[in-house]
C-alpha cells in the first residue's frame, strides 16, 4: 500500500480515529501532526522535552500524544478526573512547559505555554509551519503511576533514534499480529499506559482506531457490532461489568468479528475468565502481566484452560527471574520477588528519582515490586506486592492470593485484602467485597468458604460487604477498608 508519514502500512484516505461521530482520515491525522510538530518546535521545544495533556476529549489526546512523540517530545497525559490539586501536582513534577487542555481552571501559571482545544488549539495548528515528522513514534508517554505507595512515579523514557523507534514499532505489531485492516475499540482511558500503547501501535500498523468517551458496557458490545471491531484492551472490571448484563444483552451483538480481546491490570476471577472464553471467538482472548514500566508476558486461551490463574510466559528472549529474600534465584513454585530480564525492553528511568530507578533495575532486570511463583514449566502466578504483604504473627500472607479464594465464591464481584492493626499478632487478615449484581453475600458464609480452602493464618477475621471498594485515581483498587457504615 503507498504510505503517508509515519502511518506507511495506511492509504492516505483510510480511517485513522473515529470517535463521537467525528472520522478522521490518515492524511487529514498526519497533516495536522505535521503543523502541531511545527507549532512544537517555533515554541523551542526540542526532542526530550515534556507537554502535558488534559482532556476528556479521547481524539485529541490521541492526536496530541502520538504527533509530539512523532518528532521526539514527550507527553505527559493527565487523567482529566483527577481533582485539580492532583493536575497541578503532575503538572510541577513533571516540569512541563507546556500544556494542552481543554479549560485553565485551576491551571498552575507557571506554565510557558496553555494551549485549549476548539478555537485556540485549531489556530496554533492553521498559524503553525508543518514540520517533517518521524515514521513512527519516537518514544513513549510519561506515564504516572498510580501512586498507591506514596505519590505517583513518572516513567521516563528517553527518545529513539529512528531507527529504534522503527525496531520497536515493528516487534509490538508482530507480536500482537496487528495489521492495516484492525478496527481497534478503546474502552479504557488514554491517560493509562496499556490503552495508549495499543491504540498508538494499532495506528503505527495503518489500523483504525475507535475510541468511546468512556466505558458503557452495553455501549461497548454495540460498539464492538458497530465498528466490527477486531481488537481491544480491557480490564476485568470491563469484563465484569459486560457479564452482569446478562445473556439477552451478549446475543443481541455480533461479536464474531473480535479476534484479539486483551486484558490486564488486576487481576481476573476464574468465573470471568472462563466466560470471556466462552463468549468472544475461540483463541481471541489473551491475558498479559506488565506494568507502566512494561510488559513481561502473556498467555493465550488455551494456554490459561490448563494453567488456570497464570498470567503466562515471558516471551522470545527475554525470561523471569523470582528472586528471594536475599537477593538469590527462588526455586520453582517458591514465592519471591518478579523480575523481569527483556535485552529488548525500554529502560526507563523514574523521573528525576535516581534511589528509586537504582532500586527497580538489577543485573539488566527490573522488578516493580510485585510477587509470584513460576511453575515448572516456567508459567508465572502471581501472589500480590511486597508493600501489600500482611505480616501475621511472624508469617506472611499475600493478599492476593486470598481475594483469589473469595473471588470464586458465585456471589462476589470483587474483593480486596487488607491487614489492620492487632496488639497481639501485628497484624491481622481483613476483607472487603462487592457482591454480584443481585446476590445477597453474608460475610460469615464468606468466612467460611474460605475456612474451607486456606490455612487458618490466611483467613480473614472479617469481611465487609460494600457497594464499593476505594481505588485510585487510575481505577486500581486500594488495599484498605472502605467506608462502610458500622464498621470500626
């Protein structure tokens, strides 16, 4: 196919963004990043140097964060429900000179320059020369992670060459299998590291991308009819949320044409998992373990139906290494820290952090912290965080590993596991449901499904059951107790 800037597997006529009723082709996409690039580089940005993004608008930060990156310079996305006090924080951290938003309420002053979308943003575009960009994105987003540690991390990368940046582009569009003709949904909000990257290398491979304002599950499964998607991202919350509608809502779309359903960030309920296999076509759906800082495996369908819970291999050349206590290789099936060894991955750095990055990074693998165990076949299971490890009585019990047990019960949708303080033990195991839509949870009954299926020093001592469990503003659960009224 003849190709048109960095889109080369794309026609110049073909669909680069839809969203809201708006098309957007591939030469009028590429036309407008060539102006925003020259509007970039008159105001003395150069390669290296940081934007920041704030919008609900899905197109606009698309169009934003893979044209600055196109000619080297970094955007910051800023999730627009962040409160304000939250905005202007990221804001400073990051050092942004320049920001693109869609009001300048709240906005810090010391900014160089605002710039806000509609009238302002479309005449920096028609007074700017257009630029030469890049074929391909020379970087990626400085993402902020969620932060449920202390205050959120930046992950910096620094800007490729092109030709890295090509080498990149190229193995992410081979490994997903991504080609000219996908029709990618976006679901999630861009302003997360793992819909960005799907929807910005969906591009790269001439692909379409389709972009929902915000998750509706019945939208979704419209839109997935609509658009005869192909491809999409979710999170298991997504996956909840489309099930509890039931089975009238699932056959009243075609679905057929979906053939790579990828899902990450938290973990899945083995209810919910065998459920999206059994209702998107066979071999589509697929699960990866990563994180801002990258991604380290995945597993497929049939890989997950006989190693149920695993979030899969690491891929070609790269491998996991657990590592205990002392820093040495755990044997297999023994829990410790996951490290990650890719000679291909993107070193990042956190930004202006050295202790922190000094930390992740080891003999070439990086770790953010999270625990697991691989099998003999060297499957990873994932068990929870070193942060979020309760100590109880001297032992150590994983969360995770117990808001598995409860998440099998029927009638719970999700659940979250917590120590709270106990004058004889330190600490002492504590829990928080939701139930599924309908179903009536007693937490005795909990209580005693998991004395059925845990030792007894893993058990929680008590369960909450909530509407609603705290997360972050990134939408990742909290380990704490939520607001429940009665509870002490």
């Amino acid at each position: 196919m003849s190709g048109i800037g960095g889109y080369a597997r794309a026609t110049p006529d073909s669909t680069a963004i839809v969203s809201m009723g708006r098309w957007l082709t591939f030469a009028e996409l590429d036309e407008r990043q060539r102006h925003l690039a020259g509007a970039l580089r008159s105001g003395g940005l150069e390669p290296g140097d940081l934007i920041a993004v704030r919008t609900k608008d899905p197109a606009a930060l698309l169009e934003v964060t893979t044209g600055s990156l196109r000619a080297g310079v970094i955007p910051v996305p800023i999730n627009p429900l962040l409160t304000e006090h939250e905005a202007r924080w990221l804001l400073e951290d990051s050092g942004a000179g320049w920001l693109f938003t869609d009001a300048t309420d709240g906005v810090t002053p010391t900014l160089e320059q605002i710039v806000t979308f509609g009238d302002a943003y479309e005449r920096l575009l028609a007074e700017a020369e257009p630029a030469d960009l890049c074929d391909h994105v020379r970087g990626r987003p400085m993402h902020y992670t969620s932060g449920t540690t202390g205050t959120p991390k930046g992950v910096w990368v620094r800007p490729y060459a092109e030709r890295r940046a090509a080498q990149i582009a190229a193995d992410f569009i081979k490994l997903w299998g991504l080609t000219d003709e996908d029709i990618h949904l976006v679901c999630s909000p861009l302003a997360h590291s793992a819909p960005h990257r799907y929807a910005m290398r969906t591009l790269e491979a001439g692909g379409t991308v389709a972009l929902q304002s915000r998750f509706d599950a019945a939208e979704t499964l419209a839109a997935i009819d609509l658009f005869n998607a192909t491809t999409t991202f979710m999170v298991p919350t997504h996956l909840e949320r489309i099930f509890a509608l039931g089975e009238r809502a699932l056959l009243r779309h075609d679905l057929s044409s979906m053939r790579l359903l990828i899902h990450a960030g938290a973990p899945v309920r083995h209810a919910t998992k065998r459920k999206a296999i059994d209702t998107f076509p066979p071999g589509s759906v697929w699960e990866f373990y990563g994180s801002t800082e990258g991604q380290a495996t995945r597993i497929s369908s049939g890989e997950w139906m006989q190693k149920a819970g695993s979030v899969g291999r690491a891929r070609k050349g790269a491998e996991i290494v657990i590592r205990d206590e002392r820093g040495e290789r755990a044997p297999v099936g023994e829990i410790g820290t996951v490290w990650v060894k890719d000679p291909k991955i993107e070193r990042f750095q956190y930004w202006r952090d050295k202790a922190k990055t000094s930390r992740a990074w080891k003999a070439g693998a990086f770790t953010v912290g999270d625990l697991g165990y691989l099998d003999e076949d060297g499957y990873l299971f994932l068990t929870g965080r070193i942060h979020d490890t309760i100590i109880t009585g001297g032992v150590n019990v994983y969360p995770q590993e117990v808001e598995a047990v409860l998440q099998e019960h029927p009638d719970v949708a999700e659940a979250v596991v917590y120590g709270v303080a106990n004058e004889e033990w330190g600490q002492e195991v504590e829990a928080a449901v939701v139930a599924v839509t309908g179903a009536a949870v007693e937490a005795e009954a909990l209580i005693d499904w998991t004395r059925e299926r845990l030792a007894s020093f893993k058990r929680p001592r008590r369960v909450l059951v909530t509407d609603a469990l705290s997360r972050t503003a990134t939408g990742k659960l909290k380990r704490e107790r939520p607001e429940v009224p009665g509870a002490e």
